[in-house]
C-alpha cells in the first residue's frame, strides 16, 4: 500500500486515485504525415524502466483532479510530486 | 540421466533415499555458446531441452540471474488451459495444453498435471455473451469447451453462491475440461534435468548485465560471471525484458506489473475445478485453496503485492464462497508480469540481428511453457518465426495487427473491478 500527496487533498491511499501511466508521451504534431513506425511507437512502446518512473495519476474518488508524481517502481517511494502540465523536474536516474 | 520407475524408487528406497543423483551440473559458463538463453524459468528452460532435443543444438547456455524457476514460473497460480478466443490463440495455446498432457512421460519426470477442468463463470448478460462467443470459437477450431447452466456450475462447485448480497448475480458459464494445474516447480525442473542431460548448461546467479553487438549484430553477452560469446541470444526475461531491450538500445510495448497470489491454509477437498471469473482459485493436492486476481493497478518491479489487491481478491473468494470465510491464509506474493497493450505474447525478432524475444506473456505465461519453448527454439534454430507464432512478433505494433485477448487472459474483467 502506497500512500500518494494529491497536492489538493493532502495525504490519501492509494485506493483512492487510479493510475495512468507514463507521463509526458507527446502525440506526434501532425498524424497525417507520420509513417506507422512513430505512430507505433507513440501508442504502445514505454518506458517501463526499473527505478524511477514519471507517471500520472488521478484522485478519483477525491477531488478527481489528475498530476505527474516521480515514482521508484522497485520501493514505490515517490520522490516528486508536481502539475499535469509541467515537464518533469530533473530526477536523476530515470534510465532514459 | 537416471531415470525414474518404480523400480528405480524401489532401489534408492533399500539405501533410504539418501543416494539420489543431482538433477542438473553446476557448470562455469565457457568463453563461447552457440546459443545463450537468458532466464532460467519455464520458457527459457523449455527452449534450451527443444533446441537439443529438436534442433541437436546442445552447445547452449541458459543462463539466470537468481535461481532456477524462481522468477515467475514459480509465482503463478499453475493454471493451464486453452480457452482463448483467436485462432492465432487457440492453436498455440493447445498445442501447450497437448504437450502438457504428454509432459511428464516426455521429460521422465512428474509434472502432476491434473485435468480437472477450467471453468469461467458470467456475472453478466454482457459476460455470458462474451463467453457464448467464446466457445463457439474455440468449438470452431476444434477444442472442446461447453457452456454451462447455473444447475451445471452448482453442480460442479456445491458451495457456489450464485446471487450474493452485494447484488451479484450469476448467470451461467463454461468449462474446458481438459484444462487444470500442475506442478509449477516440476515443470522448470523436469525440463532443467532433461536439458541438462542433452548437454545444456544451466548457469544459476548469472546475471545479464549488457550486451556486445558488431554492425547491428549481437556477437556476446557481459554476465556478472565474464563475457561469453554468441551470435544468437533468446530473451526469456517476462518482467525483465524492458530491461534488457534498453541496453540492446530499442523499447518494447510492455508494462511490468505485480500479480499477486496467495494460498489458504489446507483443508478437505472442497473444489475440485479450478474457478476462473473476477478472480481465479483451485484446490492444491495437498488442500491448499490458491488464490490469484488481477494485477496491481501500477508498473512495479517488486515482487511484493499489495494491500488493496488482497483485500479485494479476499472479498471475491467470500462473495462466491461464503464458506471460505473461516479461512486463514497463510503466504501471499507477487509476480513480475510483463503485460502487453493486446494482451497476447511477443516473440520473434527483435531489431537486433541475432537477438529473439520471448516475452508479454503478462499473466499466462506458465500454460504456455511447452509450446513457448518447443516454437522458441524452432524459430532461433532456423533464423525465422515458427509458422505458430508469426502473428505474436514486435511488429505487430507497427502494422497495427493486434491480437486481443483481454477477455480470455483475464486482464479486461480483472481491471474493471479496481
């Protein structure tokens, strides 16, 4: 169980927000001209590394509100919580 | 190898069993392999035994970085069924279960595969539906599965509530009576012991830490136990394979989960089908009820589980079975799953020249061992992908032809519920 700042409503369980995935995947600018390659590539390959992780959540049965936070998929511990429309802040080891 | 009889038990039983030999070598890795699998679990063994077997490649190195079987072959729920919706599917998932059938007489070694039947249970007019369609698919391709009436499932399950307070009601099912359990453990070891009779050596505590390529071909591996040189590699990582596709330099469509299991304390036998619905439970030989549901609802690499999956498995398991209620539970983990966005496995190609891909078996890797392995180490002996697995390959992703079996892998009614 993972305990997650919802930077309206404080301190909540995480029961309470629903999990959205990576954060910052960017919709290529012009779909019409981009070949299947990044088109693939945006809808389906991640991330997905062993450490820390940007990713999105919503406090669902809160104030529904969605944001970024930096979380350790090994320790879950979340080191940075911050806006959905934010770039991420320097988190140092994000396997990239 | 020394076989096993009766006669070979009856023999070591006048010397108290204390004589036994050891089921595989500890070898060194040699400086060079014509193949290396990575990862010591059911796929990468079930590959290596194929590869000598099928393809007399015996110069193989499976290396794993903790023990052998211990990632998730050795996690899962041990279910083993057929019961998926696309033909793609259903052929590769039965020729898994044929194999099953035939597993303990081909690897000498007691798999206690145990076909009690697999049955789905509909909550809804929408998952009666769904499971119609179903079983008119798989009954088209030729595997047998039959609805079943609400009378049938209370026949099969006597302690089934079918209508629960909570305003839950059941509106039938089906079963594939050929699905079941087996031994998870034996079936990584059975197959380590006849690999290792064909030559392979298992190399346990062996890390995979980088890769060596030459013009956009893999020429080695860096383990935590020295370089060993290769042209052809096998992933067989599940929860891992993000991983390693990164030092290989490309990404790959998967998402690593927790999946969770647990089991209860032994009782008399009280359910004798494995029940596959909102969440999915049978009775161990030894009277164990395991439990297992969906996955975590974030990536995680942990191998632990969590609180709110337990308490929501625990309330399923007493909305169906109001009599489990009683029970205590006595372990609980977690799997690294390696779940993919159709929820169907990757193999195949990968875009490093000599580099394969066995992985996004998310949560139905095990029933997938004997089939995974004999079609893995056809498609690296020959350089292309076996017929049977074709439509499973990355490129899929690019092409858009996806293969959704969200239904039948459990991810889409599992996931609804949190």
């Amino acid at each position: 169980m993972i305990q997650i700042d919802c930077p309206l409503c404080g301190l909540r369980d995480e029961s309470e927000f629903t999990w959205g995935g990576e954060a910052h995947i960017c919709r290529p600018e012009n779909p019409d001209t981009v070949g299947d390659e990044e088109w693939g590539s945006y809808l389906f390959m991640r991330q997905n590394p062993r450490g820390n992780h940007r990713e999105r959540w919503c406090h669902s049965y809160g104030c529904n509100q969605w944001f970024n936070l930096i979380r350790d998929t090994v320790s879950h511990k979340i080191t940075s919580i911050y806006p959905i429309d934010q770039l991420a802040p320097e988190s140092g080891d994000d396997n990239e | 190898m020394h076989r096993h009889s009766i006669l070979s038990i009856a023999k070591h039983a006048l010397t108290g069993h204390r004589h036994w030999p050891q089921f595989w070598r500890t070898p060194a890795p040699q400086s060079h392999y014509d193949v290396v699998i990575v990862g010591g679990g059911g796929h990468g063994l079930a590959t290596a035994y194929y590869l000598a077997k099928e393809h007399g490649i015996c110069n193989v190195a499976v290396l794993e970085k903790g023990w052998l079987g211990g990632g998730n072959t050795g996690r899962n729920t041990a279910i083993i069924r057929s019961n998926y919706l696309n033909p793609v599917s259903t052929r590769f998932y039965d020729l898994s279960l044929k194999l099953y059938e035939g597993l303990s007489q081909e690897l000498n070694y007691n798999i206690m595969f145990s076909q009690r039947g697999v049955v789905n249970i509909a909550h809804s007019r929408a998952q009666l539906r769904m499971m119609n369609y179903r079983v008119n698919a798989l009954q088209h391709a030729g595997i047998e599965a039959e609805m079943l009436s609400i009378e049938e499932l209370k026949f099969l399950m006597p302690l089934l509530r079918e209508n629960s307070p909570s305003g839950r009601q059941t509106f039938g099912g089906f079963i594939q009576r050929r699905g079941g359990t087996a031994r998870h453990d034996a079936v990584a070891w059975g197959y380590a012991r006849a690999a290792d009779a064909l030559g392979v050596d298992i190399i346990q505590n062996c890390e995979v830490t980088g890769f060596n390529q030459s013009n956009g071909e893999v020429v080695g591996v860096q383990t935590s136990q020295g370089e060993i040189k290769t042209s052809r590699v096998g992933l067989a990582v599940a929860g891992h394979s993000s991983e390693l596709a990164t030092k290989l330099g490309f990404r790959l469509p998967i998402t690593s989960m927790a999946l969770q299991a647990m089991v209860s304390e032994p009782v008399k036998p009280v359910l004798d089908v494995v029940l596959d619905g909102t969440i999915y439970v049978s009775q161990s030989d030894r009277g164990e009820l395991v439990l297992g549901g969906g996955t975590d609802v974030y990536n995680s690499y942990a191998q632990r589980g969590n609180l709110p999956r337990v308490e929501n498995n625990m309330s399923e398991l007493l909305d169906l079975f109001p009599a489990f209620s009683r029970l205590k539970f006595m372990r609980q983990w977690a799997g690294t799953v390696d779940t993919t966005p159709d929820s169907s496995p990757i193999m195949g190609h990968s875009p490093v020249e000599g580099v394969y891909l066995n992985c996004g078996w998310g949560t139905y890797g095990f029933k997938a061992i004997p089939a995974g392995g004999l079609t893995f180490a056809d498609t690296i002996a020959n350089g292309r992908p076996h017929p049977l697995i074709d439509a499973f390959s990355l490129q899929r992703f690019t092409s858009g032809a996806l293969i959704d079996e969200g239904d039948s892998s459990g991810m889409d009614d599992k996931e609804a519920l949190l």
